[in-house]
C-alpha cells in the first residue's frame, strides 16, 4: 500500500484553485489534501484530516447538519454517491465523474462537479484514489438554487429563505425576510417583472402579485425593489454572486 506520496503530485494538489484531496482506498483514511478542500469541510488546516477516514468526516457532518436543521435524507444521499463512486473507481481502476449538491458547514447549498481518479501502485492495483472538485453552484438559476435550499432545509423554511439570500449577499437589503412566497414573487420577476407573467408562473391572481410586491418594499431598506431586481439580474447573466 502506498503511504508515501511522490512530492510531485502533493505540489500538483497544493497548486489546483479547487478542492481536492487524496484516500487510501481500503481505509479510507485521508493522505493529502489542499487548503480549499480543509477549508470547504471546516477544518482550520490540511493537517487535521490527516487524522481522519471519510467515515469520520461523514459522522463530523452528521452532527453539523443536525445543528443546521438540514435534511440527513439528503445527506444520506450524498454519502451513498460518494461510497459507491469511490467504489467504482477502486473495482474499475477507471476515473468517474459524477455531479453532487450537499450543505457545507456554513449552511450554504453546494452543487459540486466531482472528478475521481485511480492511483496505482506498482503491481497495477488502485492504491488510493485522487478527487478533485469543480463549483458549479452559480450555474442553477435563482429558481432551481432556491428549490435546493428548500429541499435541504424541509423543516425550517426560514432557515432556507435566510440561508439563500445570505449566499447571494444580499441579507443587508432587507429590513424584515420575505416569505416564501414574495421570495418566489421575487425570483420570477427576475425573469419578467409583469405581474400577469408572475400570476402564470405561480398560479395565483395578478392581485395577489401585487400585494406580494409591496410587501417587498415594506421589507426592504430603501423600499427601491427595481433597485433589487437589477442587482439580481447581474448574478442570472452569469456574474456569480451579487455585489453590493
């Protein structure tokens, strides 16, 4: 089994701008990671996964995910991918991609394109196994990413609705959370601000629109919801996160 890992590959993972990290694949323990992987999981530094198996840190984000009042379903889900990628991997000695989305440890909703690769030892057996991660959570409209923080948060649909809004950076604009449904309201108008689009789109009378959309200036700061929908339209066309 190799322990050692060439010096070469260590500076190839230091060097990527995403998350990666490599396992012994028949314990499952952590050899090597970079910075952004720690990072992403809650760990100050690599180091600390050292002491760790992918078990371990599954169980560490059971009980996050349990404070974070997200679904473990969900969680669960994401665990099993994982198993039987890296299983894959070891019975086929072939490379796999496969695409994920799980809460990290501050709450946010990650949709993560994964990429695992065999590491042979001499004889040609898979000795370990290399991940790699691509973020491509910015690529779900507000639509689609809202409906994931729905569905990871079930219980707590505040917790979402704020959870949301707080990846956007956009909590400062508001005095008060809209509901989930002047959120929806919000989303669509993102889309077409009529409020006979809006009505089409949720299944509700255009009067009810309008009620939701002055509900959002009473919640917001400066009560300027144009304001709002511009900054929102920055981050559809494809600009990532809203700036403020």
């Amino acid at each position: 089994m190799m322990h050692t890992l060439p010096k070469s590959l260590k500076t190839f993972i230091m060097g990527l701008p995403f998350a990666s990290h490599i396992i012994n694949i028949q314990t499952g323990k952590y050899l090597f990671s970079n910075k952004e992987y720690a990072k992403h999981q809650g760990f100050k530094q690599p180091v600390e996964l050292l002491k760790m198996t992918v078990d371990d840190l599954f169980r560490k984000r059971q009980k996050i995910i349990a404070e974070l009042t997200g679904s473990p379903y969900l969680e669960a889900e994401y665990k099993i991918r994982i198993h039987y990628a890296n299983q894959y991997v070891h019975e086929e000695n072939k490379s796999i991609h496969l695409t994920a989305h799980y809460l990290s440890p501050d709450g946010f909703i990650c949709l993560r394109k994964f990429t695992k690769l065999p590491i042979f030892q001499d004889n040609e057996a898979v000795s370990s196994l290399l991940t790699y991660e691509n973020d491509i959570t910015d690529r779900l409209s507000l639509i689609e990413l809202y409906r994931l923080y729905r569905n990871h948060y079930p219980k707590n649909g505040t917790k979402a609705i704020s959870s949301f809004l707080c990846y956007l950076t956009l909590i400062p604009y508001f005095n008060v959370l809209p509901t989930q449904q002047e959120l929806m309201t919000l989303l669509q108008m993102t889309i077409n601000d009529a409020s006979k689009y809006v009505a089409a789109q949720l299944g509700i009378h255009m009067r009810t629109v309008d009620g939701y959309k002055q509900r959002l200036r009473s919640k917001l700061h400066d009560g300027s919801l144009d304001k709002l929908l511009i900054v929102l339209r920055i981050y559809t066309s494809g600009c990532g996160k809203c700036i403020l």
